[in-house]
C-alpha cells in the first residue's frame, strides 16, 4: 500500500511563509552549527502533505551519511501514542474496558499490590511504579517479560500522583496485548493499525534486518571535540529489534504526520477507517485534569496516550500558542509529534541527538511556535 497522503503546497493548503521559511531556516541553523546531526520534519493539512523535509546526517562515524527521506529516527516516547493505540482497538473491540483492573486479563500481576492498577492508570502514568525496569534478556522473551512486570513493586499508591512512567507501564501494556489477542504485541500493531493506514514502511515497533540498515544513529550532544558520541543500547541490534512498546519506535516524520492525520480525522486516513470517532474522541480526553506530572513539573493533560494543551501557562512540547484541543506526545531530548483539531494541522519534528533541558524544550517551544504562527 502506498503512503496514504498526497503533496499538496503549504499555500493550498492554507500556511503562510514566513514562519515555515524561519522554521526551516532555524532547523539549518541547528545542523549548520552543530546541535545535532540530522532532522526530519514533516507539515500535513486536511489529509494532505504540505512540507517533508530532511537535514543534515543520519549518522556521523566512521563517516558521515546523509539522511534520507526514507530514514528512520528513534521516536523515543512518541513511541507510546503507537502502543497505546492498539488499546484503543482491543477496547472497541471488546476485550476490556479501560476501567478494569490490568490483573484481571494478566494473571499474576496483581502481585505486591497491584491488583486495583486499572488500565487507565497505566497509560496515564498514575499506576505506581514509574521506575521499574525490563532487562535486555525480556525484551524478546514472552514469558520472562510477562513475569519481570507481574512482579513489578510500588512505589506509592496507584492513582495517587501523576508521574510519568518512562518504561515501565508500556511494558505492561505490551504482556496486555499479548494476554489478549495471543499474538505478539508488534504484529498485531504492524497488521492491525499500522498497514491499514499504509504506514508500515514509515512506523515501526521493531525493525527487521532489512529496516535496520535505514536507521538512523542516535547521538549524544557534541563534546569538546566537537564529535557527537553515539548512545547505547539505542545503536545496537537487540534494541532495533525488540521495539521497546514505551520508548523503541522508529519512524518517518512523515509517517508519524500521516497518523496524526488519522488522529485528526477521528480513526480515519482517506478511505481507511481503523477506530469509531467516538473510540479516538474517548482517547484524547483530559484525565488528568490540571494535576501536576511529578516528574514534569506541571500539568501534562494526560489522555489515554496523547496528552492535551490546555490552558495551563507551561506546556511541553506543543507550543505556547498551541490551541487549547492541541493533543501529541515527544520523545525524549529529541522529538514531538502533534495534531490540532481546531486547525487539521498535523507536525512532525524528530531528529537523532538526545539533548537535556532547558535547551530542549526552548527550540520545541520555538519550532512548535513557527508551525502555529504559519496557520491560516
């Protein structure tokens, strides 16, 4: 299946030029100078591609090589709005709602306490145990995964604090899959979700050896030397394979812009419907209200995967001037993805550098701005 939106210009569509020409030409000046090897960005309209640019290299050692439109980029946590939808379709699908108790569809997870962690807490970071880990030897290992998250201990009182769950709760999410449909949890997002939509090729929770080869290297800022060290285990085989459901995505930024124009379109991408408008309107709520995310350090809006704008005055990733309905989701020191259903106006930013706040978050907050700043 083909790539399921078509070219159209940003002026059809209805952007102005200013900002997407100083949104270009920060994004250059950040690859120029050095900040980060390469990018990719992609702009999406009323299911219509407006802007698909990539810059600088997908990978820099032995020696450099540039990135490609068919690149992909660790997606980090964008990762999680992928994972999470597979949800959304059991749920429609009548496997379970999503306040039902996780324990109930996986035996044994109601160990150490957490028999009354819903689903809905799990996805919106309030289940208890955001610093549990997965070793290696699980990620591809069924049964050993299923057992390291049964066994998972609290750390507070599930649906007592919103704190952001960077691994562990997707693993679950994965065994809750898996316990549900018997198939593993990749597949069933590869052939459920992701090639109706004819975004096989550009989204993928675990690459195959042929996909490897298109991955981009996943770097760590410049160093004195001015080199940018690559990461581990991110650059490694057993990473690209195991398609770690919380953070091990990768992705085209004109992928990730096509799903959410799904998103946008409420479950549907051109002639292709994959969830009930009521199903991805459920999905996008505000659960969360305007409690603070612990770990962010103010409110995230959080929906079942996506989380919100909102009114608040502090936002991640999405733009100050973000209307308020804005919903996506980033990956860390890297990305953000987002929708706005105000507007139909899908962006995808993702590049292959981890760098830390406070810089981080000030050039999403200028490149989200730029895409906002440019819709008529």
């Amino acid at each position: 299946m083909t790539y399921p939106l078509k070219p159209a210009t940003p002026a059809a569509l209805g952007f102005r030029d200013r900002p997407l020409a100083d949104l270009v030409a920060m994004i250059g000046r950040h690859v120029a100078d050095g900040t980060y090897p390469g990018c990719q960005i992609a702009l999406a309209r009323h299911g219509k591609l407006a802007l698909f640019k990539t810059f600088g290299d997908a990978k820099r050692e032995p020696k450099p090589v540039k990135a490609k439109p068919d690149t992909l980029w660790l997606l980090y946590s964008n990762t999680k709005v992928i994972t999470c939808s597979a949800l959304w379709l059991l749920a429609e699908r009548g496997y379970f709602g999503f306040t039902d108790a996780v324990a109930d569809y996986i035996p044994g997870f109601g160990r150490n306490g957490k028999s009354g962690v819903s689903i809905l807490q799990l996805i919106t970071h309030q289940g208890g145990f955001p610093n549990a880990e997965v070793p290696p030897e699980a990620w591809a290992d069924h049964d050993k995964l299923r057992e390291v998250v049964c066994n998972y201990t609290l750390e507070w009182s599930p649906g007592s604090k919103v704190l952001y769950h960077g691994l562990s709760a997707h693993w679950v999410a994965a065994v809750l899959i898996e316990a549900v449909t018997g198939r593993d949890f990749r597949e069933f997002i590869r052939t459920e979700i992701l090639k109706p939509l004819g975004l096989e090729d550009d989204i993928h929770l675990g690459l195959s050896k042929g996909a490897q080869a298109r991955a981009a290297v996943m770097h760590d800022p410049a160093g004195p030397d001015g080199r940018h060290p690559a990461r581990h285990p991110e650059n490694s085989p057993i990473w690209w394979e195991a398609g770690v459901p919380g953070g091990g995505g990768y992705g085209t930024a004109r992928g990730m812009v096509a799903f959410y124009q799904m998103l946008l379109g409420e479950g549907t991408l051109g002639k292709t419907t994959v969830f009930g408008k009521r199903t991805i309107q459920y999905a996008l709520r505000n659960f969360t209200g305007d409690r603070i995310d612990e770990y962010m350090g103010m409110p995230m809006h959080r929906g079942l995967g996506p989380h919100r704008r909102g009114l608040t005055p502090t936002v991640r990733g999405l733009g100050a001037f973000g209307h308020p309905d804005a919903f996506g989701h980033g990956g860390v020191g890297s990305s953000y993805c987002w929708g706005d259903p105000e507007s139909g106006v899908s962006f995808s930013y993702v590049t292959n550098c981890r760098i830390p706040d406070p810089w981080h978050s000030w050039r999403l907050d200028r490149i989200s701005n730029f895409v906002h700043a440019s819709i008529e």
